[in-house]
C-alpha cells in the first residue's frame, strides 16, 4: 500500500512537472519580451553613445535565444499565416547574429587600434534596425489587443 502511494505520488510530481514546464514554456515567451525590449535600447546606448561593441555582441546572443525560443515555442498551429511567424523568427535571429559578428569584427578592430572598422559601423546599424522592424512588424501582425495610446 505504501509503495503504491509512493508510485502514486511520484507520477502525479511527474505529470504536474510536465504540464509546468509547457506552461513555463509559454509564458517564458512572454517573460523574456520585457527584457529584451530593455536588452535592444541598451543595445543602440552602447552603439550611439558609449561606442561599446563587445557589449553589443552579448546583446545580439540573448536576441538570437530570443528569436529560438520564438520558434520552439511559437503560436498554436490553428493561428493564421504561422509560417509568417517562423520567419519574423528566422529573420530575428539572422539579423542578430549577423549584428553580433559585426560588433566582434569592429570591437577587435578598434582593440588592434585599426581605422578599418568604420566601415562597418552602418552595417551594425541596419542589423540593428532590421531587429527592431522584425519585432514591431511581428507585434502589429500578432498582437491579439490592442495597445491604447497615451
């Protein structure tokens, strides 16, 4: 009787874990949206101001997680137009990527004190432009509420 409660108890921990971790899923979607709004406008401090583009390059990597979890995640499958999603996803994360390379060329650049790297500092820009298109474009296209103006 005790090792049946036990069993009992062990699969109800289990089941519980399961569902928890889908739900965790869901709204770790959510969780990490605040966050990485915070994440982008430090992002454009540190290339406007601060000149900072080893920081830059972290910023990008959480972008990428972001933008893979977008992916596994995702809308349900009855949603409209899903394939439009995964490819604001895809998107998301080819722009930050491509961000996080440019920023480590300019940072190692600028360490080795070569003048090359203005070069590349409008292509930082318009990854991280396209980064912030990727997101309010899927925001206007997704959103189920709208958000009042103030």
């Amino acid at each position: 009787m005790k090792l049946t409660t036990v069993m009992l108890c062990v699969a109800i921990i289990a089941a519980a874990g399961v569902l928890s971790a889908q739900g965790q899923q869901k709204a770790g979607l959510r969780r990490v949206m605040g966050p990485n709004f915070e994440n982008m406008n430090d992002m454009l401090l540190h290339i406007l101001v601060d000149e900072d583009y080893g920081t830059v390059s972290e910023d990008a990597k959480r972008i990428v997680k972001h933008a893979q979890l977008i992916r596994r995640v995702g809308p349900s499958k009855d949603m409209p137009d899903v394939s439009y999603f995964k490819n604001y996803a895809n998107f998301l994360e080819a722009h930050a990527m491509s961000l996080g390379i440019v920023a480590d060329t300019i940072q190692r650049e600028e360490n080795a004190k070569a003048e090359r790297s203005v070069h590349l500092r409008p292509q930082a820009a318009m990854h991280y432009g396209q980064i912030v298109t990727m997101c309010v474009s899927c925001h206007n296209r997704y959103r189920q509420r709208s958000i009042p103006v103030r």
